[in-house]
C-alpha cells in the first residue's frame, strides 16, 4: 500500500486520515484536498486491487483486513 502525504509536512500538525471505504480510491478525495492540506497533513491512499495499487484483492477481504493494512503502513 502506498501512502501519498499532502500539505502541511510539519510533524506536529494534525494528521487526517481519509479512506473511501472498502474498494475507494484516493482520488475520491481530490475535491476536498485544496482545503484540508492548508490545515492538515493529510494521508490518502489507494485501496488493495484499486487505483495505483499493485495488490490485488484476496478471497473474503474485510474491514478488519483493510484496518490491518493501513495501520501497519501509517506505522512504518
């Protein structure tokens, strides 16, 4: 999964997390990006099996799956 951070790079502004649910894209978001990176580091990222991503969906991918991958890639 890759993980695009917009706006504000200082490490002590607030980090905003958008997600366009399960199968969204990060350009989902691109309307709202102009307004939140002024305030905001904010993390978009492309779903597994959509947009830029390489990865492709496995059989009974879940939420839970889905929170497990994004919380391993924000921590690294």
């Amino acid at each position: 999964m890759q993980l695009d951070i917009l706006g504000l790079q200082n490490p002590d502004a607030p980090t905003l997390v958008l997600s366009a649910g399960l199968g969204g894209v990060a350009g989902f978001w691109q309307p709202q990006l102009a307004a939140l990176t002024a305030r905001y580091r904010v993390v978009i990222y492309d779903q597994r099996g959509t947009g830029r991503s390489a990865d492709s969906l496995p059989e009974g991918y879940s939420m839970a799956m889905m929170a497990s991958e994004l919380a391993a890639a924000l921590a690294q």
